[in-house]
C-alpha cells in the first residue's frame, strides 16, 4: 500500500456520482466507496472494484481495496451446527485437553471447537458398537 496521501474528489449526488483519484475518473472501475475518518488521521478510501475490472486497476491514494471481511456469520452458523452432546464426549474423551485445572472442561472444549474449525474434526469411532 502507497503510504503517500494522494488528492480524491468525490461527487455524489441521489442518483449518480464521480471517484476521482488525482484528477483521473475511476469511477468505471468500482462499484461502490467506503469514506471514513479518525480524528487527526487522514481519511480512508475504501473501493469496491467493479466485477468488469481488469488487473490494470491504478489508484493511488492511501486507498484500500476491499474490507476484512466480519467473521460473525461465519462463527455463527459453524457453532449453531456442533451438537453440544458429541462435543461434551469429545472434550471428555481428550485426556490430552484435561489438566485438572481450573475450567478444564470449558477450555477442552473451546480447544476442540478451535481444532474443529480448522478442519480437524474426526468423527471417533464407538469403542463399544455391537459388532454387525
């Protein structure tokens, strides 16, 4: 990222609007803008690119292209699809998670969740299934 601030204009008005980027319209190239700014900081140009753009994009300016992206949701659908019963077995049959300490069985099981969600997850086989 260029550290070097660089002059934007934006005009905007309710149906159209104009991204220029040291005096060179960019506004073909995005499909939408983020402008925000701390105080005694300069502002931040955040650009969504347009799907029709090309890797020949140029803009400079302290511009970020793109926003992490919120991993809430994600989070969220990955916990509501653990089943809270075969987590509890896994966490209690990891002995390697269990220390005796306080807290032992929250922080086993918040290991598994980690490991699981980093594709780690196995399911166990059942020692004591009825052979078929």
């Amino acid at each position: 990222m260029d550290d070097q601030l660089r002059q934007v204009r934006i005009t905007a008005d309710q149906s159209t609007g104009t991204v220029a980027l040291d005096g060179r319209d960019i506004s073909s190239h995005i499909s939408g803008y983020s402008l925000r700014q701390n105080a005694r900081q300069p502002a931040e140009l955040v650009l969504f690119l347009s799907p029709m753009t090309k890797d020949d994009f140029e803009g400079l300016a302290r511009v970020v292209v793109g926003v992490p992206p919120d991993p809430g949701p994600a989070a969220a659908a990955f916990l509501s699809a653990i089943d809270a019963g075969e987590l509890q077995r896994h966490a209690l049959d990891r002995h390697d998670l269990m220390d005796g300490g306080p807290n032992e069985l929250t922080r086993a099981m918040l290991r598994l969740l980690s490991e699981w969600a980093l594709g780690g997850w196995h399911p166990q086989e059942v020692a004591d299934a009825v052979p078929q």
